[in-house]
C-alpha cells in the first residue's frame, strides 16, 4: 500500500503503483501461472491505486468503482482537471468581480463629488 504524495498527480501516483506491483509480481516459466500472477498483480494495482488517491479525486474513483487501472486513471485526471479549470474560473471571476466593484466604487465616488 502506498499514498498519493502531496505534490503528485493521479498519473505520476498510478506510474509509482506500476513500479510496486512490478517488483512483487512473481516470475514463473509456466504460462498459466504467469497469467494468474499477472491477473493478480493487476487487481492489487488497483486495489493500492485506488485506495492511495487523495482529495476529491480519489473519492470520485472510488464512487466510480472502477474495473481496471486505466479507468481509475482517466477518471482521477478528469477530475483534477476539472479542478484545475474550476479554480481558474473562480480566480478569473474573482478578479473581474474585484475591479468591477473598485471602478463601480470610484465612479461612485467621483458622481457624488461632483453632486456636492
């Protein structure tokens, strides 16, 4: 088990998960096995990749229940995604909203000198 680092995207966690699962996955000569410890290797993937995703991505995954890793994936980078442009938005708006009301005020301002 492992955790989404701080400053770490859902790819860059999904890349580390790999790297795990990649060195506890057993090596065998028999193609049936090896299938078999594949198979397991990639539910344990997505066991961890889901369970270490943090913040609102990581909860929209694990709502999604998602059946493979590539899945999980997608969904947590469209999520932080979608963050991203919300904030943007928010910052935009927020801004425009600011001088908006400091030009209002300053013609506001203006109006009622020259009312006086």
């Amino acid at each position: 088990m492992t955790q989404q680092g701080r400053n770490k995207s859902p790819q860059e966690f999904a890349d580390k998960c790999r790297t795990l699962a990649q060195r506890i996955t057993c090596q065998s000569d028999d193609p049936v096995a090896q299938r078999v410890h594949r198979e397991n290797a990639e539910h344990m993937l997505l066991a961890s990749y889901v369970a270490g995703l943090s913040g609102v991505p990581g909860t929209q995954v694990r709502y999604a229940s998602p059946i493979s890793v590539e899945q999980a994936i997608r969904i947590a980078v469209s999520v932080q995604d979608a963050e991203r442009q919300e904030k943007c938005n928010n910052n935009f708006y927020a801004r425009h909203d600011s001088r908006t009301r400091s030009d209002s005020s300053s013609r506001h301002a203006v109006g009622s000198r020259t009312a006086n």
